[in-house]
C-alpha cells in the first residue's frame, strides 16, 4: 500500500523535526539535535519491535529511515522562531502522522499473532513512545503523561480498527476509515480542548 | 502451581497501584497516571523478557495482566491521603508480591539456560526494575538506589533458591523457602533499618 | 582476537568505574553505586544486542564482564577527590576502550547481516549508550548530547572501518588502523576543543 508507505516516511521526518526542535529548545550541540530526532522519530516503532521480538527492528531494514531523519534535522536547523509560529502545517503532518503510525503498528502486531488488545496497544506505543522517550532524554515529565489526549486518540483509532476489522471490512478501506477517524478526533480534541479527568 | 500464579496477578495489581499513586503524586492526568501505573507493573518482568530474547514479553500472552492493572488502576482513585497512612497492608502485599516476582523471573531465566549469576540478576530485575523506571519517567533519581536495601533482598533470595536448587531440593519446597526468606528480610531490612554503607 | 577481547573487558571495568563515579556523585548508597557502574559498562552493548535480536545480550554469556564490572566498582570505592584529579590516565583508558567497543559492536552488527551504515550507528551506540543511560538515571542530560564530540568520534572510525573493509582490508590491520584513528581523532578533539557548530 504504497500511499501508506509516503506517509509512513513522512510522518518519521515530521517526528524528527519535532525531536530536533526540542533539542534546539535545550540548547544542544548539534549531534544532540540529530539524537534527540532519531530517537524520536524511530522510539515508538523501536519500542513495538523489541517488545513484539521483530528484530533486527523496523527502521534498520529500509535506510530511507536515516535518510528522512537526516533530512528532517536539517530542516529543523533553518526553522527560526518566527517559522514557528506557523505551527498549524506541522500540527497537521504530526496528526496525519500519528495516525499512520498507529495503523501500522496495529497491522504489525497483529501479524504477530498477539491478541487484539495486546495490538491495540502496540498501536498506540508505535505513535507516541517516540515523544516519551524524547522527554525523558530531554529531563522532562512526558508531556503525554500531563495534558495531552494524544494517546487516547490512538487508543481509540486502534479500538475502530479492531472492531470494523471484526465485521469484515477490507484492510484498505478500514485503513481509510481508522486514520480518517485518528485525525478528526484529535483535530477536535485540540479545538474543543477536550481533557482527561484530573484526580491528582 | 496455582499459588504463584494467584500471587503474581495480585503482585502486578500491587505495583499497579504503587505506579498510579506515583502518578497522581506527580499531578499527571488519568492516562498518565494509568501509564506510569501499567510501566511499574510490567516494566520489571519486560527488561527480564527483552534481555533474555523471550519475546513476545510475558504480559502480552495472557490478558488477565492488563485487567489486573486496569483494576489496580481504577482502585488508586479511591485512594485519599487518609487511607495512604494505611500503609501497613499495602507494605505487606508489596513485600510477597516482590519475593514471587523474584522468584518467578529467576525460574524463567534458568529456563531459558542462562548461568545461575544471571538469573539471580535477572530475579531481581523483574522484582525492582518496574519502580526503576517509574521513577525515571516520574523524573526523580530511582529510588532504590539511594536508600532501600529492596534490591539486594532480591540478590539474597535468589542465592538461597540458587543454593538450595543445587543441594537437590524440590521445586515447591524451594519457592517456599525462598519466599519466606524474602518477606522475612525485608520486613526485619524495614524493621531495623538495615543500611548499606555510605561512600558518597 | 586475544587482545581486543582483553581490551573489551578492560574497557568494561573502566565504564563501570566511570558509572560508579557518576553514582558516588549523586550521593547513591552502595547498590546505587553498583547499579550505574552496571548500567554504564553494558547498556551499550545491551542496547545494540536488543536492537539487533541478538539475545539472551552479549555479557550474559560470559561472566567476566560480572566479575570485571564488580572490581571496577570496588576499585571506584578507593577514588578519593585527590585521585580524580589524576584524570589522564583514566581518559587514556576511556579513550582506548571506546575505540575497542566501537570496532567490535560495528563487528557484531555487520555479521549479523545489517546495512553497514546501521552497523556504523550500531558500533557508536556500543562506545556510548552507557554513558547516556548513566545520565538519563542520574537524572541529567546526557553529556554528550551537550558538549562532546564523543559519539562523532566514534561513527568517524566506522566510516574508516567500513571503507578500509570495502577495499578488502584484512580484518586484524583494519581493527588495528581504525582503533588507533579513534584514539588520535579523541585525543586531538579533546586537546583543540573541536566543537560543533551550535544552533540553538
């Protein structure tokens, strides 16, 4: 499915951009940069892998990987403060992005042979352990973990694809469906502010 | 044998909770807290499955793990800071519940045809490994690494069941034993606060 | 190879003393200590094993890196302040051993049938996840995320492994060529300050 594949590629450069400005925002040296971007480009696929035993992991099979990454640092390096504020482009990339790493990583697990539950979180863990791990090298709380729905959204998207997968609906179109579903519910999500209770 | 297994579910709801109060402490939202909850519990046996290559890791071969979280993590939100003085019972359950962890990582490693010094680190790992990481994604230094004897209780464990397996004692018999050692060390570690000396 | 495996273990004992020192520094009991000496000495090797399926990891299967890693932290126990100012030597250690953990985790990687540019990332992640590790457990930034040109150093000797390999360089000369640029390019990093542009 190749449509899938290009956003698959884009999403990881997307990733990596987000990684490298975080790393900007610590001020680190330039291979810090190009780290804290991998890491977070490749984290929640590598996660997925080692814990599912796929290994060598995923991104080590194809260097268009590397290539999207490098590309993506480099682009980082030519944001100044005033690009970013354009932050609406890159929000949309980074939920289009999101929602095609929780398909795959649901489809991978699956193949696997792992329970349905056991994918629906793997899904989850391809989308947004690259942002944990990102803030736990960069010394920070996940953000995940704070204030964001971003995990749930996964969560949910996987839900749908399990279900319509269930009701014997062909992989292309669910995959339409699931990804189509990831990003407007996270686009609303954003918009309304919608907000996990807060039982601290 | 049934007992180990009941002990290891209720073992996991346990640490469960102890992750989910770690969260709360820290003011994160309800999938935060459920995550560092889900982490503390599995994290431990996870870096025991993943270093020895046993992948899939074990909780993702029997749902009742992820219910038993869930359920640890639902019970968390009842807890106030009244019951949290309680700590006694909770103490206790905690202490059993590291002693079967111990117990059932170090079995699953000679299994798995690691040498006996291996094992007895891996037994520990499965044991404290969960609190390491909740700690670090909570962003605090682990805290078994500053002021609790809890690890090495584990180490000492493991060489009792190492030791007695090699004298030709049977399976049952050595769980026990070893199992009573554990609770035994760490309640007296507790009791009279057993230290380990202070290079700093 | 008699004297890469006798430097490896070297190295090994030299991280663990490193990690011990970093744990001593943030006032660790004992088994803290222990813990980052651990930690520092094997969590690159650890990382590329698990990243690679090659498991149960290396320093199961031989207990001398135990036994390596136990002198390192006992001997860290006998560092006075006075004695960390004779760093020099120390630094010629740590030198040698990242060049020799370089070269045999590219070597590892490459025989497991990965992409040579995966296996040059393999063999710096050997040299310096450890120290990354130690950091993210002590709760800082990774150093050389920040102000080395450490990790560069390292995938600059794999670049000239791999080369030196594709013209048909016998292995022992090309283990021998690359360690030593390693050292040279680290020594002379280190002596003219050779930084990295910063973007930040």
């Amino acid at each position: 499915m190749n449509i899938l594949y290009f956003i698959d590629i884009v999403g990881t450069m997307v990733f990596a951009i987000s990684g490298a400005l975080a790393g900007r925002d610590k001020k680190l040296d330039l291979f810090g940069i190009a780290a804290v971007g991998f890491i977070t480009a490749i984290g929640g696929g590598t996660v997925r892998d080692v814990l599912l035993g796929s290994t060598p992991v995923g991104w080590m099979n194809d260097l268009i990987y590397l290539i999207m990454i490098g590309s993506g640092v480099i682009i980082s390096m030519f944001f100044n403060r005033a690009v970013l504020k354009l932050r609406r482009t890159f929000f949309m990339f980074d939920t289009v992005g999101i929602a095609v790493f929780t398909v795959l990583g649901l489809q991978k697990a699956l193949t696997l042979g792992v329970h349905p539950a056991i994918a629906i979180m793997m899904g989850m863990v391809s989308a947004v352990f690259g942002g944990v791990i990102r803030d736990i090298v960069c010394n920070e709380i996940p953000l995940i973990f704070r204030q964001e729905i971003y995990a749930l959204t996964c969560i949910a998207g996987g839900i749908v694809y399990v279900s319509l997968d269930s009701f014997g609906i062909g992989q292309v179109l669910n995959v339409a469906i699931t990804s189509v579903f990831i990003v407007l519910f996270r686009v609303l999500a954003v918009k309304y502010q919608w907000k996990l209770p807060d039982f601290s």
